[in-house]
C-alpha cells in the first residue's frame, strides 16, 4: 500500500498518534540526559589557543559525515609540516610506510635523534633505492600522528593516497573558517603552493639564518643540526643533496648582502667595528674600478651584474652573525679560532665571535636578517656618466673613507 494511503487510514494514524504519545515521556527523558549535539567531540581534550587566549576543547562535537573531512584536514597538516621541517622531497614524502619511524638513538648530553626511513626516487633505479632522514621532534610527532589517523597496516604508504592539490585547499578552508577562527590561527592567504616550494623555502631560510637566531615557531637551529648530521652520515643519500642545495642558495645570499654593504658604502653609510678599515678600502678599490670601467666604455650601464663580479670572491668570505657580519678572509687573524686553539679550521666559530675586538668583524648599520634579502630597487650609480645624481653633492668616496675610518672603527656601533 502506498504511504499516502496508509497515513490517510484513520486506524494507522491514530496507531502513530497513540505511540508518540507513550514514547513521549522517554524521549523527553533521554534528551536531557543526551542532549541534541552530535555525539563525536563532545568531551574533546582542551588546548591552548595559537593566540594565546584561554583553553578551549580542540573541536566542536561533529556528526559521523564531518570526521572524513577533519581527518583529511589534520593528515594535510602533518604532511605539510613534515615537507616543510625535513626537506624531503615529494616523492620521498609518498614512500613513507606505516613503521618508516625507526627507534630514536640517544646522543651526548641525553638529547634524541629522531630518523624515517624512506626512498630515494629522482636519479636512482627503478623503484628507488632505502635511505633514511634525521629530523627534528616535531617532524617524528607529526609522522606518529599520520600513522594513527591512517590505521593502515605495516608497510602501507602513510600520504600515499592523498592528492596535495585538493588536500590543501580543504585544509586552509578548514583554517580560515569557523574551526580555525575560535582555534586562534591565523587564517592562510590564497595562493598556491606545493611541497616542492616547501622544501625551496626550508633551503631558504637555512641558508639565510644567521648564527644563533631561532625561528618563531621552529627551531631553525635544530633543523640545520638535524639535516646537517644526516648528511654527514650518509654522504650520498637525499639530505647530502639537500645540503648542497642549502649552501648553494647561502652563497647567493651573501653576494646579495655583500652588495648591500657596497651599495651603503656608495650612499655614504660606512661600517663599523675593527675590520671596517680594511672592508673601506676593499670597497674603495672595488669603486675606482668600476669608476675607471665606465669612462672607457661610457655606454655600458652599471648593472648589478657589473658590482657582483668585482665582489663574488669578497663574498665568498662572508659569514653572517646574529649581529655582525665576519669577512674571514685570513683564519690567522681570526680572534674566535685564537681563542678556541683551532686556527687551522676553515669556517669561524661564529658563536664565539666578539665583534668589539676581532679585526675581520664589522657591524653594519642595517640590521643582521634572517629573511630573504630585501635589496631596494636598483640604483645607478656615479660610475655611470649618465646619471651624475647617483652619490650625494661633494662626496667622494676615498676622501670620505680616509677621514672617517677612524669615527667608523672606534665610535659607537648603530643599534641593533
């Protein structure tokens, strides 16, 4: 019988009325005690908020339909925290298996060293060859975390069934709405992004990160210590490709910051600290060359190509510190190798470095950064007939740096 039909019996819908009316009283009884919410969440652990308010339970109760969706959404995050602290590659990230977290290995001063076991695809043979990564805690945190919510067996792929480019967006859909929002996150710009252009960054920011400085979240320094002693041991593998990548973008980073510190030698802002003498007069003969440059070929417009060449090998002994930069251009004269008993050694202990008395540290008046170099927009400058305006009136830059190399060396450094 059809159900219109049997509503309309008079005998059925009286049996309907006459059952609602005695289960009243028990449903009435088990939403007081039950409530209305779904029934996922509900005593949910409380966290701290990421803006540092009060407490509050990590997720709102949610209906069985919603868990997919909040599963995929923290399986995103772990892979993107993992891409982006271990600077593994996307096909390294894809060849992580349920049991890749290898026991950690305990070291001097009972510290932990926290490894994955994975593969290495690009340039290897067909299927790949074993290797393994030295990580940072949060990375390992992270790895456990995928693992739980994936529930697969032992030797199932972790990510493997994620699809980034649609992962992603549900994540940051996740993080700039209501979920997010009463998280206290801070939502995620649009814009695209993949795990290739994580591993860049990281690569990046190492690179660029001056001795000491700590990021705000991670800990760059235990990052650089954990891919550096992968790479020491296991020479060939993935994180020896990683950290040729890292000293490769460092090297470009300090030509940009060498050609900085010429640009404000140019502009007038000298350095100071007991080696500004001797980086003045590198800088002065660096100037007279592209002086005497540009009057035998006029037409030859003064790029940033025409500075870098000169000032590639003066850059090439820069090492930045949290405060000062190091040109270590004689290990010799190098007062924290002096102290440490180690003057054959090819890099400074830059931990050590006492700017107020080594003669190789400056102290430049821009502050030490740890970020991608910010050059202002490309100046010409008096070496280029066609733009005289380049230096201020009257200034001369070997008269300037002969009068002033004594007020630069011994004056009162430019804070910090």
């Amino acid at each position: 019988m059809p159900f219109t039909a049997l509503w309309a019996d008079r005998t059925w819908s009286k049996l309907l009325l006459r059952h609602v009316e005695q289960t009243r009283p028990h449903l009435e009884r088990a939403v007081r005690v039950l409530g209305v919410q779904h029934a996922w969440g509900r005593n949910a652990a409380p966290v701290s908020g990421a803006d540092g308010g009060q407490p509050r339970p990590w997720t709102l109760p949610v209906s069985y339909h919603e868990i997919p969706g909040l599963v995929t959404a923290v399986r995103t995050a772990c892979l993107i925290l993992t891409a982006a602290a271990s600077g593994m590659r996307t096909s390294e990230l894809l060849e992580l298996r349920v049991g890749s977290r290898l026991s950690p290995r305990m070291v001097t001063g009972g510290g932990q060293r926290f490894r994955l076991a994975s593969k290495v695809i690009k340039g290897r043979q067909f299927g790949g060859e074993n290797d393994e990564w030295v990580v940072v805690a949060e990375v390992d945190q992270a790895i456990a975390l995928a693992k739980r919510l994936h529930g697969g067996d032992i030797g199932e792929p972790v990510f493997g069934a994620m699809v980034f480019h649609t992962s992603y967006p549900r994540l940051r859909n996740w993080i700039n709405g209501p979920a997010g929002h009463r998280l206290g996150l801070t939502p995620i710009p649009a814009g695209p992004l993949n795990l290739r252009m994580l591993r860049r960054t990281l690569a990046q920011e190492l690179a660029q990160r001056p001795g000491g400085l700590l990021a705000a979240k991670i800990h760059l320094k235990h990052v650089s210590t954990a891919t550096t002693e992968g790479y020491a041991n296991r020479p060939g593998g993935s994180q020896a490709l990683f950290h040729a990548q890292v000293q490769e973008l460092e090297e470009e980073h300090h030509l940009h910051l060498t050609i900085d510190a010429f640009r404000q030698f140019q502009a007038g802002q000298l350095p100071a600290g007991p080696g500004a003498r001797d980086l003045i007069a590198t800088f002065t003969h660096v100037d007279g060359a592209l002086q005497e440059g540009a009057s035998l070929e006029p037409s030859v417009l003064d790029t940033d190509r025409r500075v870098e060449n000169p000032l590639r090998t003066h850059a090439g002994t820069l090492h930045v510190g949290p405060a000062n930069y190091c040109w270590f251009r004689d290990p010799t004269k190098a007062l924290c190798l002096r102290l440490a008993g180690t003057a054959e050694a090819t890099r400074p202990l830059i931990g050590l470095c006492d700017s107020a008395r080594c003669p190789q540290a400056t102290i430049m008046p821009v502050t030490a950064r740890s970020g991608p170099s910010r050059r202002p927009p490309f100046k010409r400058s008096s070496a280029t007939p066609e733009s005289p305006q380049g230096r201020r009136p009257g200034y001369d830059a070997s008269t300037t740096a002969s009068n002033e190399c004594s007020t630069a060396s011994t004056g009162p450094p430019v804070p910090l």
